[in-house]
C-alpha cells in the first residue's frame, strides 16, 4: 500500500493489471493530492504483488470500515504479507528529513478503530493481539537491506493521528514525551485490519518534513510531496529488495 507522493512504485512493475478503484465495488477513492486511485497486480521482479497505489484516510471523511476495505479484500485474495508505506513527520530528533524509518510499534491516537462494530468472525477473532503487530523477520529483514543499500537502518513508534490539520508543537512535545518517533494520518486502520485477519505486516515512513515546532517553519504538502519525489529512488530500491525475502518469510510464518 503506497502512501503519499510514493506511487511511483506501481508504475515499475511487470505484467501489470491497472483496476482504477471506481471500477471496484466499496472501494474508497483517495482525494488528497499525491494519491492515484488504482489497483494494480503485477510483479516486482519475479515477486507476484498487488499494489494499491493510493489510499483513503480517515481525514478525508471516510469511515474506518471503508478505509480498510482494501486491506480486507487482499486478506481474502491469499496476501499473507504486507507492506504499508506512508508519509510522516519525524518526531524523533535524530531524523533528519527524507530519512526512511521502519515501523516497530505504533500509537493510535485516531480515536477510530476498524473492527468496532460487529465482529466478521470470518476474518478474524473479537480481540486480536497487537503485540506483534509489525513482524519482527520483516523488520529485520527491511533493516538489513536499508544498510545494503547505504540507507541509515532506522526503526521508530508511529504516532497515528486523525489530521488533516498538521500537529502543534504543543503536540509534538507530547507525541515524543509517550513515546511516538514518527506522526501520521494513516496506516494504523490498514494495520489494525491486516493483524486482525491474520496478515503479517511490515510498514516503512518517508520522513518528509520534520515535525511542527522543531524547525521555525511552517509544514506544507507541497513539502510532503517535494521529499518523496526527492526519496523516491531509494524508496524504490528498499522494496524491491525486500519484497523478495519477505515473501520467502511469508511461506514459513503464521
Ligand atoms: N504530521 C502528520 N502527518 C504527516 C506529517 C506530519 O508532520 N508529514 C507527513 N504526514
């Protein structure tokens, strides 16, 4: 799943299929600026994907059920691994901006969560655990390739928060004083769904912008945006070297 300004993943894969999400039923179309709205499976390398290359938030006024309707759709296609990207502030002052950050655990501070309501017990138990909600072999996997590539190998809390408008400094003192090392406005609902079926998930930030107050400056999309463009090679290169081991993971984990 590709966050913001990060599609262009889906624009290299092979025998590619393209699905624009109008075309699927109880698909939620993005509407912020740097998404595109399709589905596409295909392969990176010899890796069999499916990508969706665009997502929906929450901030855009979309239930959490709708959110994680693609999620569910790949659990009953068979994916058992996934790789959610996204665009975040970094709270942690160590980053720096374009810094690529491996997801360890997260927060959420959305308020929402996509599993209230009725249990569909055909996708997964009432209570799931979260305790490993990001698997620790992709992790390291994802870290060892960082490396490999010359990418400083970093891991970090996410900080889900419903957005749109960007944090406070106020805020951001908080997010860091509990733990949070990254802030976003998305992937906690696609993680919460992912873990609930049973998926094992791996989650990577582009750090775009560094969080509000720590530079005297004000954040902006646009500046969103002009860092994955900016990242966007190294990004690139990260998943396509992970996707192949994990996948090889995938056969041998529950
Ligand atoms: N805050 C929240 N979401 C974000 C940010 C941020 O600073 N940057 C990119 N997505």
């Amino acid at each position: 799943m590709l966050g913001s300004g990060l599609g262009a993943f889906a624009d290299g894969l092979t025998d590619a299929v393209r699905i624009p999400y109008a075309q699927i039923p109880s698909f939620p179309r993005s509407t912020a600026v740097g998404h595109a709205s399709q589905f596409v499976v295909g392969k990176s390398g010899d890796v069999p994907v499916a990508v969706l290359q665009g997502r929906a938030h929450l901030y855009e006024g979309y239930s959490p059920e709708e959110v994680s309707v693609p999620t569910r759709v790949l659990g009953r296609m068979g994916v058992r691994a996934v790789v959610l990207t996204n665009a975040a502030g970094g709270v942690n002052l160590d980053y720096g901006q374009g810094a690529l950050v491996v997801i360890r655990d997260h927060i959420n501070l959305q308020g929402r969560n996509p599993l209230v309501g009725a249990n569909e017990d055909r996708f997964g138990p009432r209570f799931p655990d979260m305790t490993y909600t990001y698997t620790k072999s992709y992790r390291e996997v994802a870290l060892e390739e960082a490396k490999k590539l010359g990418i400083p190998p970093r891991e970090g809390v996410y900080a889900g928060v419903l957005g749109p408008s960007f944090e406070t400094p106020a805020e951001i003192r908080f997010l860091r004083t509990i733990g949070a090392d990254l802030v976003g406005m998305s992937t906690i609902p696609e993680a919460i769904a992912a873990r609930h079926m049973g998926m094992n998930v791996l989650a990577i930030s582009c750090v775009t912008n560094m969080a509000a107050g720590i530079l005297d400056q004000p954040l902006s999309h646009e500046e969103v945006l002009e860092t994955t463009a900016r990242v966007m090679g190294q990004f690139i290169a990260l998943l396509r070297a992970v996707l192949p081991r994990i996948s090889e993971l995938a056969a041998s984990i529950e």
